[in-house]
C-alpha cells in the first residue's frame, strides 16, 4: 500500500466521520427543542400534584 493510497482512505474515512457528525448534529438540534418542551409542559401538568418532580 503506497503513501497516497493511505491518504486518500484517511481522508474519505474523515469525510465520513465529519458527515455523520453534522448529521447527528442536526438531529440533535432539530429534536432537542422539543424535547426540552415536552420537559416543561410535562413539569407544568405535573407540578400541581407532585411540585418534587422539578427536583429530580
């Protein structure tokens, strides 16, 4: 295996890497708002019953 041809590998497996980091990151920003909405409305209807559920 010549030099080249490990550079080229590294850098498509860099590539890849990169790719699935920006895709994750995505998701992780396009489900984290609802999720952190959820969080509160659940606190909201919740909190009249049990005001420890703010705690855990």
């Amino acid at each position: 295996m010549g030099k080249k041809e490990k550079m080229k590998t590294t850098e498509a497996f860099d590539l890849t890497m990169k790719t699935q980091y920006v895709i994750f990151k995505s998701i992780f920003f396009l489900v984290e708002p609802f999720r952190s909405t959820n969080k509160i409305i659940l606190m909201h209807k919740t909190n009249r019953k049990w005001p420890w559920i703010n705690y855990v």
